[in-house]
C-alpha cells in the first residue's frame, strides 16, 4: 500500500538572448510525501520535500566532435533565493538511487559541465561555486544499470556564504563486452568440439 501527497506549483519564463544563449526566470513551490510500497519498474520509491524557491539563470551551450567523439558544455550564471528541504530514494531491479539535503538563502553561481562521448559511454563532470547569504547541504548518488547501460553519479553541495557544487557521472554501454564474451564462448566451443 503507498500514500501520495503532493501540492506543486511553478511558473517558469524563457527568453532566447542570442542562438546558444537563453535567459530563465523559474519560481517552484512544493510540498509532497510519498511513502510505502509504491512499486513502479521493479523499483520501490520514498521521497518527501517541501520548499518555495525562485531561481533565474543565463546561460550557454556548446558542442563539438573531437577526433570523433561528442563534447559538449555548458555554462550558466544562476540566481536562488528561498527555503528547500529534500530526501529520496528507491532501490530495485535497476539499482539504487539517493539524495538528501536542503538549503535557506540567497546566492549567485556560476555552473560548468562538460560531456565527453556519447549518450552511451560518456562522462560528465560539473562543478558550481557560489556566494550569497546562504546555507545548505546536499549529496546525492546512484548506481544503476538499465538496457546493458551502468551509471555511476555521486554529487554534492556544501555552503556556508561561499559555497561549492560538484557532480561526476560515468555511463558505460557493457553489452559490447557481454557480446565479446558470448563470442569468446562461442569460439572456444568450437575449438573444444574440433578437439574432441
């Protein structure tokens, strides 16, 4: 049996300053509680937060291939002023996934990530200083695997009038090496049956 509570409301505006660059203005306001044995995909899920936030952002993006391969960025200054409160998880047949934390205050940031390779095999870092009259504290982190791709994230925010953001996240496509395998297998069958 699970119970479901939930209010969420939001508005959000987007203006296109110049192509790659755009300028958000969001406000967010929510309060939910989920909590017993909701099973959705083979995964159970908790999670409970409440918080009223009003962020702005400009930002940019980028995109190039180096010898073959993706990189992508990104760039943004953020604005955030508001109270938030957070914690989830779930855990299953695909992994486990997790974040807690919460913040209170106002701050300005800068945010960077870059993506090296493909939605399959890539890795993505990030990292966000800040400053402003704030406090928090976030972690989150999952470990997952879904269609032969295996994820790996694990992030975190400290701050205490200068803060600092950070995330890595690894995707890496294991059917070629599970194909490999079954081919290694396939091979040493046959030399098997041929010597035998």
């Amino acid at each position: 049996m699970s119970e479901n509570e939930n209010l969420d409301a939001n508005s959000e505006d987007s203006n296109k300053i110049a192509d790659g660059v755009k300028e958000t203005s969001k406000i967010d306001v929510h309060a939910g509680e989920h909590s017993g044995d909701g099973e959705t995909d083979g995964q159970y899920h908790a999670d409970a937060g409440a918080g009223v936030t009003e962020t702005g952002s400009v930002g940019v993006t980028s995109h190039a291939k180096v010898d073959g391969v993706d990189v992508d960025g990104k760039a943004s200054v953020d604005e955030t002023t508001g109270a938030q409160g957070h914690a989830s998880g779930s855990v299953g047949s695909d992994g486990a996934k997790g974040s807690a934390g919460g913040s209170v205050g106002s701050s300005v940031g800068v945010n960077l990530q870059d993506t090296v390779g493909d939605g399959k095999n890539s890795v993505t870092a990030g990292v966000s200083p800040s400053v402003g009259d704030q406090l928090s504290a976030n972690i989150s982190g999952q470990l997952t695997e879904k269609d032969h791709i295996v994820t790996m994230e694990v992030g975190g925010k400290l701050a205490a009038v200068i803060g600092i953001k950070g995330h890595v996240k690894v995707k890496i496509d294991t059917k070629p090496i599970g194909d490999d395998i079954d081919s290694a297998e396939h091979t040493a069958s046959e030399i098997w049956s041929k010597l035998t």
